[in-house]
C-alpha cells in the first residue's frame, strides 16, 4: 500500500481568501460557485494568488477480463484501438484537450496489446488486462499496489516538470463494470442501483449485464473487506492506476480533476483509504451513467457541469478546465471596490 498521507488542507489563509473574494467589484456571493473554486485553489496552493501550470490530463487505459461475460457491446479490441486513436490526436480528448491548452498523456496501464514506443504514450502495463471477476479476483494485491505505486510516480513526473492541476480520464472496454462493483460495495449499495448502460448496452443487454455483475459480488461477498481488498478484486489496472495518481497528485498539492464514472470509483477508493484526498478534487460533471450522481451524493461532491456526457476518457474534466481557469483569473485580476473606486453596499 501506498505510504502517502494526506494531511487536511491548512486553513491559515481562509479568512484572508474569503475576503480578497469579498472585495472584489460585485455583490456578496455573485459569483456562486467560481468564488468557491478560487478559494478551494488558494488553500490547496497556500496563496492569496493561486496559478494553473501547465494543466496535463492523463488517460489511463487497461482491459477486462468481464468483457468475455457479456458486458459490453463492444469488442475488447476496441481498447487498443482507441488508444492509437488518442495517440494519433483524432478522439473527443484530444479536441477537448487541444481547446484548452492541456498536455495529454496516455498510460498503457493494463492493455491486451504491446505498443510501440510513441510521443505522448507512458508504458506501465501491469498484465495485458485483467482476469474476469466473475470467479476470481480481477487481479492480486501484489498487482493492485504495484499499479497504483506506478500511479503515484507518474503524477509526481508531471507534478516536477511544472504541472500543478492533472485531470484523471480512461479507457477500458468493460471497466463501467468494474466501477459499478466497487460503488456496490464501497457506497454499501445494491448492485441494481449501481450498473447502467456504459457504452451502449440495449435492455437485454443491461440485463446480461446485471446479471453477471449480481453474481460476482455475490460470489465474492467483500461487504466488509478493506478497500484494496475490494479494489483488486473488482478494479482494473486503470483504475488502480489512475488512484495511485490521484494521490500521489494531492500529495504534491496539485488541483485534482475529477471526470466521470470510472475516475469517480477511482476516487472513492483513495478517499475510503484518505478522506482529505477530497479537498483536493474538482468534480467537472454529473455523467450520464446512472450510478454517477449517487456516488457523486455518497461523496458529498457538488458537480460543475451537467452536459448528459457518458464517454469517459478525461472529456468532462477537460470542458470543466476553464471554469477553474476563470476562478482563479477573477481571484487575481478582477478589481477590489478599493482599487476601482466603486462604493460599496451601505451597510
């Protein structure tokens, strides 16, 4: 396991950061959410002006032994596939990613496909993808720790070479069936209240699906195992990944973008094991995915958008990307009512 903790954020500067955001040319609270944004920034950097350097969003990617049950209406070869796609810039990440200034990197956590070596490509495979869970662990603790100590390296790189806010997306044919096992069990809920329709699944499909996930946590029955326990036996090697950057990030006090479904099971893993990896976290967006919004309300996390998005790879969290930019521009831009000469509210 990995030996991070993570000590609650210092709230020296709070009351400071409030009232630089009450100064500023506008009424109390007008700003809503943003004024919340640019002191959540603040206290994670520990300054009255906060900066985003050279935001990175890092795409995890491994496969699903679950694939062979049924679960997806994709073949497992499409993993592999859309990761060439990433790699040569044509998928939604890489629009979205583009738009907004993110470097983008891809991670090779798990794949069932050897590649080459290739600009923007981090090799870190662990297995070529998981086995099914539906009779033994998806892979073995030694696995699990080894994925997410890789994890937590890879988000220290970026962290050294400049960056201080990473968004956290995937891709793995099959892995809305991991997160949906591990938000059963994490969030102490029914299975039927966790599993949707991930890439398409029509409603024999759903009930495949269902099915064989009923099953697997019947079989397993973790209602009470320790989250590693829980995330090596339902997780895949991108989602165990993808948690180890998560808080080895948070440990270099760097802004957490938080995508959908998947990079939510991630997340709610690492905070089982450190809860103040949430303070931490900007949640980009509601997905459509209809177990996101209970696990979102499990943790007690308000997100910023809700654009009806389902199709993971980091695209919520890099759509969101502005909004925190513009949080922290009004923080150190916009006029106080001192230094523009406006009067203030009559008390």
């Amino acid at each position: 396991m990995l030996d991070i903790q993570l000590a609650p954020l210092s709230m020296t500067l709070n009351a400071a950061l409030c009232e630089k955001i009450d100064c500023k040319t506008k009424p109390l609270g007008a700003l809503g959410d943003l004024e919340k944004l640019a002191l959540q920034v603040g206290l994670i950097q520990n300054t009255l002006t906060p900066r985003l350097e050279r935001p990175t969003m890092l795409v995890f990617a491994g496969d699903h032994g679950i694939v062979g049950s049924g679960v997806s209406p994709y073949p497992q070869a499409v993993t592999a596939q859309m990761v060439h796609n990433f790699l040569a810039g044509g998928a939604a990440i890489n629009v979205f990613a583009r738009l907004h200034g993110m470097v983008l990197k891809v991670v090779d956590s798990g794949v069932n496909h050897d590649f080459a070596d290739v600009q923007g490509l981090i090799h870190a495979k662990v297995a070529h993808g998981t086995n099914s869970f539906l009779a033994e662990p998806a892979m073995t603790l030694e696995q699990c720790e080894q994925a997410m100590h890789k994890g937590a390296e890879i988000a220290r790189t970026e962290v050294a070479q400049g960056c201080n806010v990473l968004g956290f997306g995937e891709m793995g044919i099959g892995n809305t069936s991991s997160a949906s096992c591990l938000m059963s069990i994490l969030c102490g809920l029914p299975i039927e209240a966790c599993v949707g329709r991930g890439t398409g699944l029509d409603d024999d499909g759903l009930q495949r699906k269902l099915d064989a996930l009923r099953q697997a946590v019947t079989h397993h029955d973790l209602r009470d195992a320790a989250p590693m326990q829980v995330l090596a036996t339902f997780g895949g090697f991108e989602i165990a990944m993808m948690a180890g950057a998560m808080l080895g990030a948070a440990a270099q006090r760097a802004v957490l973008l938080i995508d959908g479904f998947i990079a939510t099971a991630a997340l709610l893993v690492v905070a089982k094991l450190q809860p103040n990896i949430l303070q931490y976290c900007v949640f980009s967006h509601c997905s459509e995915e209809s177990g996101h919004a209970k696990m979102l309300g499990h943790l007690e996390a308000k997100p910023l958008l809700n654009l009806g998005l389902r199709l993971g790879e980091g695209t919520g969290a890099a759509l969101a990307l502005p909004l925190l930019q513009a949080a922290v521009n009004f923080l150190n831009e916009m006029a106080s009512f001192e230094s523009a000469g406006v009067s203030e509210k009559n008390a």
